[in-house]
C-alpha cells in the first residue's frame, strides 16, 4: 500500500512540475503576475508532494537524522517533514536535519526541481522582455 501512495505521490509532483513548465502565460511583457503565481503554486504543490512522499518513505524506516556522526534518528511530524521539503526546496539546508537513505535521492530530486523552476521564471521573463524591446525598437 505504501509503495502505490508513493508512486500516486510521485505523480503529484510530477504533474505540477510539467503544469509549471507546460504553458506559458507571460506573453504581454516582462512581469507578469500570473506567471508568477502559476510558479508560486507549482512549488508550493511540489513542497506538499515531497512531504508526503517523506511521510509515506518514513512509514517504512527511518529517513532522517540529526546528524551524520550521531545517526540520532529524528522521529518527524508531518509539519517537520514539510519543513524539512521547504528548506530541500528552496535549497537552504540548515542542517537541522540529515537525509538517509533512499531519501537522499528524493532530496537532491527535489533540489534540483527547486532551482530549475525559479531559474526557468526568470530565463522566461528576460526573455520575454528582450523580445518585447526587439519587437519595439
């Protein structure tokens, strides 16, 4: 049971980040808030999904510790474990709190979803802004 909640999971996470990159919306200029809020509620889709997939990982052994030389399991909430994605997320990483096992490749999964998509907002919105001057100068 847990294995299909984590492939269900998966998709989630998968199906807000195509959401994201599928369609454009920034076509009139170089801003546009409903871009924005298009990557806004991508991420905060894909921070939600992770932490259930943590949750659901967690249901089978321990996913994090306090530290690597102590390997002090850390016995998470579900609020931990979404705290836990926001700072894999937006790639701050305190360190509170260590990844182990198969949940390290989810991390640096997540990582790396957490620069891409803000890089590609902001490639998308140069872009468009170039395009634009180029369209009226």
């Amino acid at each position: 049971m847990t294995t299909f909640l984590i492939i269900i999971t998966l998709g989630f996470i998968a199906g807000n980040t195509i959401y994201f990159f599928r369609q454009d919306v920034n076509e009139k200029g170089a801003f546009d808030p409903r871009f924005f809020l298009k990557l806004l509620l991508s991420m905060t889709g894909v921070l939600i999904g992770f932490a259930f997939l943590y949750y659901f990982l967690n249901t089978q052994g321990t996913i994090l510790v306090f530290t690597l030389s102590g390997m002090k399991d850390v016995t998470p909430t579900f609020l931990d474990l979404l705290y836990f994605s926001g700072e894999t997320l937006i790639s701050v990483g305190y360190g509170d709190m260590v990844p182990v096992g198969p949940t390290r490749f989810f991390a640096i999964l997540e990582a790396m979803i957490g620069v891409l998509m803000p890089t590609a907002f902001f490639v998308k919105t140069v872009t468009n802004k170039e395009k634009k001057e180029s369209e009226n100068g």
